[in-house]
C-alpha cells in the first residue's frame, strides 16, 4: 500500500485483514468512476458498513460492488442504497445486507438507470416490511425468510421482468406466502412451481404458445412441413443457453422470444423455423467420426449458409430477416496473438456467404466466398460439397492460435441457427456423447387408481389476476348404493310428480319448423297461392294445398347440476327430522325424473373440496345416460364431506358442458352455503373467484344458475350470480321446488 | 324468354388456356351430343371453359346461375297474368332445347333436387322436354347440348347431386393450373410480366397448402388474376396481394398474419 492509500484506508477505520488485501484494487477501481466528491461518500458509506458489526462480508461486497453500480446508475444513488443498509440494519434482516450488497453490481447492469435502481430499493424495502413478522403475545420479530433468496435471485429475475413485472411477482409472492416462511422461501429462490409459472406469465417477449398456430400455419403455409413445436425454457439455464434444434419428436423452440434487433419475437421464430425446414430439405447427414472438432463447426457454418441461401431463393424477403438477426463481426476484432479466431474467422464468412454487401477485405475469406457462389450457381449444391469447402477453409486459414483455451465470442453466436445435430453420424459410439435422450428408465411406480388431476386457475381479486394452474380437480364416478331407495323417494312424492307432469306437458316450446303445402294451416302461403291461380286461370287444376301451419322442433338445452357435497349438507333442515342431503336426494330425483321427461340431456355431478390440492368432481350421472338403475343407485349412496370451492367446480362443469352442441346451455348449481375453504382465510377470496368463474361461463354461452339453501345466502350471492339464483327459505319444500325452477327457466315466453 | 339465337352467341375468343386434352375431349362430346358436367374449386376457369367452347363450337351458350330458390318452373317456363288471360313464357331450358344452344346450369348444386330433376329426360336418348303445364312435348334442336357444373368443395350431406343425375353426364375434373400454367394465365390475362406472376402463383399455392387448416378453398386463378390486373394498374404488389388475395379469403387472424408474412417474403 503507497502512501495516499493508506491514507484512504485510514479513513474506512477498519481492521479486517481480507478487506485490507483487497483495498487497493477497489479504490483504483473506485478512483476511475467517482468523483473526490463521490469518492469521500464512498469512503464514509464503507466505514458505517463496517461498523455494523457483521463481520468482513458486507464491506467487502460493498467495496467491490459500488464503482460497478456507480458506473451505471450514477454515484447520486449511494444515499439510497445506504438507506436500505441502514432499513435492513434496523430491522430483524441484518443477515440480507450481504446478498443485497453481494447483487447490488449485476442489478444495476439490468436497470441501467438511477430511477428504476429506486424503484428497486422500495420494492425491496416494501418486500421487507411486509414479509417481516412478529407475533403478539410474544415480543419477537422474525426476519423475512424469503428477502436473502430474493435478493440472491434479483439479477436473474430482473433479466426476464421488467421492474413492474417483478413488483407483480413479488406481490403474488407476498400475498400468497406471507404466513408459510417455508414455501415463501421456495417461492422467492425460484424453486416452487407457481414460482415459476408466475415468472413465465409476467415475462416479456413473444410467447411460444400465443403465436403456436400461426407459426403451424407459417410452417404448413409457406414450406409444406409441419411437426410439433416443443418448446423449452430460457428462463433458468443461466450458463448454457439452449439452442433451437429438431428430432424425431417434434421441433424445439425457445418458450419466449424478445424482440431483437428490429426483429418482432414473432419473425425470430419463423427464421428459426425456416432454417430447421431447410436442413429438413437439403441437409444429409454426414460421418462425422474422422473430423476434429474445429473441422465440424466448418462445415456447420457452411452447411447453414448452403440451406439459407436455398430458402432466399424460394423467398427473397428471407434475406432481410436473416441478416437482420445475424452478427456483423468486425474484421479487426479478434486479436490472433492471443485468442483463438476461428470462430470469429468462420462467422465473418457467414455473414459474407449471405450479405453481398459484407465489405471484408480478407483475401482468402472473399476466395471462398466465391467459390461457394460457384457451387450453388448450378443448383442446390450438397451437403458434401460444402464439407470438402469448409474443409478447405479450415485448412487453409488455420492459425496456431486456434488451439488456445481463449476463444472469441463476441459476434460470433448465430441465434436462430440450430444445434445441427441431425448433420451428423457417428459410426463408433463417442463417451462424450449425450445419449440419455434414447435410453429411457421404466418407472415400475403401481399406478395410481384415479384420474390424473386437472388444474384450474383460481382468481385473485387482490391483484386481478388469475394464480395460474392453482387448483387441482380428481374426476370420479359417484359409488353407488340401492337404486330402489330413490324409488320409494319418488313413490313418496308421487301427487308432486303428478303436478309435475302437468306442468311438463305445457312446455313444449321453441323452434318453429313452417310446414308447405297443407289444405289447412294457420296461415294462406301466397307463393303457392299465386301459383295455383295462375293454374285456374290457364284452365288447369289448381293445387288446393295453398296453406301452411307452423310446429316446433323441441327444445335443444343441455343442463348440468352440479351438487355442493360439502359436510353441511349433513344437518338437520329446519324443523324437520331429515338432512338436507336427504332433502336434496329426493329434489334431485325428482328434477332428474322431470328432465327425462322432457327429454333435455342431463348430467349431474357433485363437488366437495379439501384445500386446492383436492377438488373433488364426482359423477353422478353423464349426459349420455339414461335415466335408470345406475344412476339412481349413484344418487342413493350420495355422501356429503369437507368443503365448498366451488369456482374451480364451476370451470370443471363448464369444461364438459362447453363441448356439448346444444343451443342454451344451462347450469344449476344447487348449494347450501357459500364458497369456502379449510386453505383459504379470505372469505372474498373464493366468492370472488366463483364470481369470475360465473363470468368465464357466461362468455362461453353457459346459463348459471344458483339455488341456494342458505337463508343467508343474501349477503354473497348476488355477488357471484347477479340476479340468476333463487334462495329457498322452506328447505322442507326443496323437492317441489327445484323442479319448478327449472321449468320456469326453461320455460319458453 | 327471347329465343333470338344471335345474342346468345360468343363474338369475340374467350383466352382460354388448356391444361389437358379437355377441348378435344369437349368437342368429341358435344359430337356425340352428349350432356358434359364440369367440376372443380371455386375460379379455376370452369365457366371460362364453356365459354370458350361455346364459341370455338360456334353455337349460342345460355348460362343459368343456380340458386336455392329456384324451382322448376325458372327453368322450363311458366304461364303470366296478363288482362283477363295468362301467357306462356319459356325458360332458359326450354329456349335452348328449342334454338339449339348450349345450355350451362352453373352450381348446379345450389338449386333444390326437386328442381335438377327436370334435366332428367333431356339428358338421355329421349332428348325432348316436357312440358307439363303447357302440355307441350319438346324435342330437343340437333345442336342442343346440356352442360353443368360444380363445386365438390361444397359437398356436403346436404348439397350433394343425386346419383340419378350424376350418371347422366360425362365429365370433366377441373383443378388450379400448375405452377407455369398459372404464370402464363396471369401473364396473358393482366398484361403482367412472368416474374412477377409467378410471384403471385406462389402466394397462392402458400394459400393453397392451408386449406383445410383453417382456410375452406385456397386463392383461386380468378382472384390471382385480380391482383395481377391491379398491380399492372400501377398500385404496389404488396398492397395489391393484400387485397385481392387474402383479404377476401378469411377472416383467421393468424392465417391472415401467415398469408401477409408470406408476401413480406416474397416482394422483398
């Protein structure tokens, strides 16, 4: 250490032998970016650092991380930061101080601007306050579990979301794991699922499953190909970034496309696609075994350029597209003294293979080039004759320094080209080769007995948004009891039934068919009328038919009930000596005889829930089924249980009722309380979420209608249905009601 | 109806570009006076062919366009009010069976079966026309020759032609010209020049590969035709394929975006 460092090391008044050893490298560094000015407040914020009593770490990863930041978002910026220092300080989140500081260099990079860095210190400083939690009663605080991980993950994240998009995260991260420290810890280090999925949703860029059609179209349209488009992540392979490339199963790509280059996502999809279809046309593969490494990229390179140029032919605007996403390395930018150059030297030439407007001045790079134009002048050339030119090439140009472990990337990484694994094949099998892809192990786990789940979105009022594949949902068939107890249900009911039937008799609505040519109908048919005067006036026989009568061609709606199952169902109704279970077997039955009646197709499901990992869906009866023993046997042996979720309920019902081709769709859902939940504390929470469940029906065409046992269902369910619901306040007289809601809905004007 | 021959005579030659052997075919047909069915998508020269045929055979042609209201009496004649009395007015049918004309029934599948069957006893060895009505018998003029067409794309349950009329015709499958033949249709018929045509078949075939994913028919001839003639009018390619090719043909967002690309593409 000279002398004007030592007087700066004075100045931080610190003793810590590893702070000391990397001092003057930091304050060299320091001295670069800050002014005086700057550098004292630099200086200052160093020495309280290390007076916070936390050891060497946090100094250190300031001292190195500043100048970086500084550089930057401004050195303006420091009193913020040191305001977050001193907020984690104060409160229980002293051990974050370190990641923050640790993070605080590749932060800023992202941001690139002083404002957006506040914005991130008040997320952080917000994130802290609320996930900070102490106990009353007793007088501790925890510190936030998850604020280290998420400042761990920050540049990650901050490389996919824009600073709203990470606020968005975080809120949903907050909001759903503020009382489980475990699971906020898994959600903000990335590990959990929803994590992850909420990441996927609030990423910019083109998604691959938006544009999938139109990239199926693009494929099927332009060039006559199609196959599966299989995406794979880019969010989480920091090290390696996957590439493009086809097998057997299906073509892969990127799950998200950034803009890049004045090139929408859209367009760098259809470039990669083009360029797999035009190996998939004119590439063969080749034994690679007796060629190097180096050898093999050659003749990639060329290979690439041969098919590319191919596919400009077929389509000129082709040409603009490539060039636009490919790298323009600059000539002198690789230094062959010291770096290895061959990739640079090979992606000169690609782009001087496409561009005629390259501008490279290498004599044999231009020899090359032309020799190329040659080979493709006649026609499509081969893949062989592009490996013996890039042969030649990589002969001809070879350099010592190719060799060196210091390889030239910078404008040498073509994005949309693929890996070009489908180029080669190997005769001897290679330890290097990955070859997990074939063999597959045989999980020999039993199988399950039920359905895999389904999951639904759930809505979240707070943030309005959807917390996507939030609930899953097992599809049953309903056990079954004694179909001769539903009998004697409805034999008790019979003068209900009897009425019933009147009522069913007068509905015969809807759809009115005109019927031709009858000698006596409602209304005088004047097209046949004229004709048959003109008839008589010619002298022949006049038709008589000249009438025409109307009849209607029968209703055409689909209904589904959907049963809560929930353990209320299990109490006493009112006055009476029966369960509401009980009650609405015998209302059910009833409704399902009257249905059968009228010949609508039915189905009738129940639901029951017990937290969101499991909604239970059972059938009771299908639309395609008759109404008969089965079904009735089902209804017999119906069991009430746990809770009531009854939007992801709702979203089920409506799957299979969406598929149906009827004209109205119609689904009553007949319960006793409101949604809830033993997971959830919000009571809005899930009455909001039925509320936008309603609504998605609705959009799809499905009458939802709500009838409700609860007398106080006033006070929620209009929320959720609007005015479609009736409460029954007689729960005795279920039986007699529930069908006479139905054919009063059903009811043509 | 008038039964005036010479204004159901071609005057001027129809251009008309043969794909096959289908003029010689047609005129050892009409030889024979046998009924002749046309088939094939929607602008891909069927009309143009009878046309053509109509004039190189030098005989009148009456074209009837088929449609779902049409009933037997808009073909063979009907009697009119007129004072105190009626009239009788033949129809196209009846004119052409009477001057010796080739009669053209276009989309024959869109007119009821009720109606088609009517053709029945002028497309055997009887060759005559009853006229029930009138209670008239006509046998058809020497020259008389009945030809339909239509459009398998529209098959369905519903718009089917009986067998029993089916097997009454001889027939000819249309389908798009190839790629070169195309070329020169559109050359020929806009004045555009060969580059630039095939640059407008191969947007078409891009169109054409996506039937059935989304697009019912893929761009037809007649279309291609349409774009050629208003680019050679001066308005900009691209602009001029947008708007005779593909915005006519769907209303798919992303088949629009695909087919909108694929101009991009091809006018770079």
């Amino acid at each position: 250490m000279d002398e004007s460092t030592r007087t700066y090391w004075a100045r931080l008044d610190t003793r810590f032998p590893l702070v000391e050893a990397m001092f003057p490298a930091c304050l060299a560094d320091a001295h670069s970016v800050l002014t005086p000015k700057g550098l004292d407040a630099f200086l200052e914020a160093g020495r309280l650092i290390g007076k916070l009593g936390r050891g060497a770490e946090p100094l250190l990863a300031f001292l190195e991380a500043w100048p970086a930041a500084a550089r930057v978002v401004g050195e303006g910026m420091l009193a913020p930061v040191m305001a977050v220092v001193q907020g984690l300080q104060k409160s229980p989140n002293g051990r974050a101080i370190t990641p923050f500081l640790q993070t605080l260099a590749p932060v800023a990079q992202r941001l690139q601007a002083g404002e957006q860095l506040q914005h991130y210190l008040d997320l952080t400083l917000d994130l802290m306050a609320r996930t900070t939690r102490s106990i009353h009663g007793f007088h501790t605080t925890y510190p936030s579990p998850g604020l280290p991980d998420f400042f761990a993950q920050a540049p990650t994240l901050l490389a996919q979301l824009d600073i709203g998009g990470l606020r968005r995260w975080v809120d949903y991260g907050v909001r759903n794991y503020a009382t489980h420290p475990e699971r906020q810890k898994d959600y903000f280090s990335l590990q959990s699922a929803d994590s992850r999925a909420v990441l996927q949703r609030e990423r910019h860029g083109t998604l691959l499953v938006d544009v999938e059609r139109r990239l199926d179209l693009y494929l099927r349209g332009l060039w006559r190909d199609g196959d599966l488009l299989i995406p794979y992540s880019t969010a989480f392979d920091q090290l390696r970034k996957p590439v493009p490339y086809y097998d057997p199963l299906g073509m892969r790509l990127p799950d998200v496309q950034d803009d890049a280059q004045g090139v929408s996502g859209l367009d760098r999809y259809r470039a990669m696609l083009a360029h797999m279809v035009g190996h998939r046309r004119w590439s063969t593969p080749q034994i690679a075994d007796n060629w190097s490494p180096f050898q093999r990229m050659a003749v990639e390179f060329f290979e690439d350029c041969r098919v590319e140029t191919l596919l400009i032919r077929e389509y000129p605007g082709l040409r603009r597209l490539f060039l636009a996403l490919h790298p323009r390395p600059a000539e002198d930018a690789c230094d062959p003294e010291t770096t290895s150059c061959l990739r640079h030297r090979l992606a000169m030439l690609s782009r001087a293979l496409l561009d005629p407007q390259h501008g490279y001045r290498d004599a044999d790079l231009n020899d090359f080039v032309a020799r190329f134009h040659d080979l493709m002048t006649p026609g499509a050339s081969s893949t062989r004759d592009m490996a013996a030119l890039a042969l030649a090439f990589v002969a001809k140009t070879r350099r010592p320094s190719d060799q060196f472990a210091n390889v030239h990337f910078d404008d040498t990484v073509i994005d949309y080209r693929d890996d070009n694994r489908h180029l080669w094949r190997f005769i001897e099998e290679a330890d290097e080769e990955q070859s997990f892809d074939e063999t597959r192990r045989h999980d020999t786990q039993e199988e399950v007995q039920r359905l895999p789940p389904r999951h639904y979105p759930e809505w979240d009022y707070h943030s309005q948004t959807y917390r996507p594949d939030w609930v899953s949902v097992y599809e049953a068939l309903h056990p079954s009891g004694r179909a001769a107890d539903i009998d004697r249900l409805l034999q008790k009911h019979a003068p209900l039934a009897k009425r019933l039937q009147r009522l069913l008799e007068a509905l015969k609505p809807q759809d009115k068919v005109r019927i031709r040519y009858q000698e006596e109908g409602s209304e005088l048919d004047l097209d046949v009328a004229l004709r048959s005067l003109i008839d008589f006036k010619a002298g022949s026989t006049p038709d008589p038919r000249i009438n025409m009568s109307h009849r209607t061609n029968g209703r055409d709606i689909a209904v589904t009930l959907l049963l809560d199952l929930s353990a209320s169902l299990n109490d006493k109704a009112g006055s009476s000596d029966q369960t509401i279970l009980e009650l609405s077997q015998e209302a059910v039955s009833l409704l399902a005889w009257a249905i059968d009646r009228l010949g609508d197709p039915l189905a009738i499901a129940g639901f029951q829930s017990n937290t969101r990992h499991e909604v239970r869906y059972v059938h009771l009866k299908g639309f395609g089924e008759q109404w008969g023993d089965e079904v009735k046997a089902r209804l017999a042996a119906m069991q009430a249980n746990y809770s009531t979720r009854m939007g992801a309920a709702l979203r089920h019902a409506a799957h299979s009722l969406r598929a149906r081709k009827n004209d109205k769709k119609l689904l009553l859902i007949l319960t006793d309380g409101e949604p809830a939940d033993v997971d959830v504390n919000d009571e809005r929470l899930l009455i909001e979420d039925a509320r936008q469940a309603v609504r998605e029906l609705e959009r799809d065409g499905i009458f939802t209608y709500c009838i409700s046992l609860d007398p106080r269902a006033d006070a929620y369910v209009s929320d959720i249905f609007g005015r479609r619901y009736t409460v029954i306040d007689h729960i005795e007289r279920l039986p007699e009601k529930l069908p006479e809601v139905f054919l009063a809905l059903t009811k043509s004007r | 109806m008038s039964s005036d021959a010479q204004q159901y005579r071609v005057h001027a030659e129809p251009y008309y570009q043969p794909q096959g052997r289908e003029v010689a075919l047609f005129e050892a047909a009409y030889r024979n006076r046998l009924p002749v069915m046309v088939k094939g998508p929607t602008g891909c020269g069927k009309s143009r062919f009878v046309e053509y045929m109509a004039w190189k055979l030098g005989k009148p042609l009456i074209t009837v366009a088929c449609n779902e209201d049409m009933t037997a009496s808009d073909l063979v004649g009907r009697y009119l009010l007129e004072g105190g009395g009626t009239r009788w007015l033949d129809g196209p049918l009846t004119t052409a069976a009477r001057i010796g004309a080739i009669c053209y029934l276009d989309e024959i599948v869109e007119a009821r079966q009720d109606t088609t069957v009517v053709i029945h006893p002028l497309t055997d060895h009887r060759r005559v026309l009853p006229l029930d009505k009138k209670g008239e018998l006509i046998a058809a003029h020497p020259d008389f020759q009945l030809v339909i067409s239509y459009n398998p794309g529209y098959q369905s349950l519903m718009k089917d032609l009986k067998q029993s009329t089916k097997q009454r015709f001889t027939a000819f499958d249309f389908d798009y010209p190839e790629a070169e033949l195309e070329t020169t249709i559109l050359c020929k018929e806009s004045g555009l020049d060969a580059e630039m045509a095939s640059k407008l078949v191969k947007i078409g075939h891009t169109a054409r590969n996506l039937k059935g994913h989304g697009l019912d028919e893929g761009i037809s001839t007649r279309l291609m035709v349409y774009a050629a003639q208003l680019i050679h009018d001066g308005v900009d390619a691209a602009d001029a394929c947008r708007m005779a090719l593909v915005r006519p043909i769907t209303d798919d967002a992303d088949i629009r975006q695909t087919l909108d690309h694929a101009i991009d593409v091809t006018f770079a």
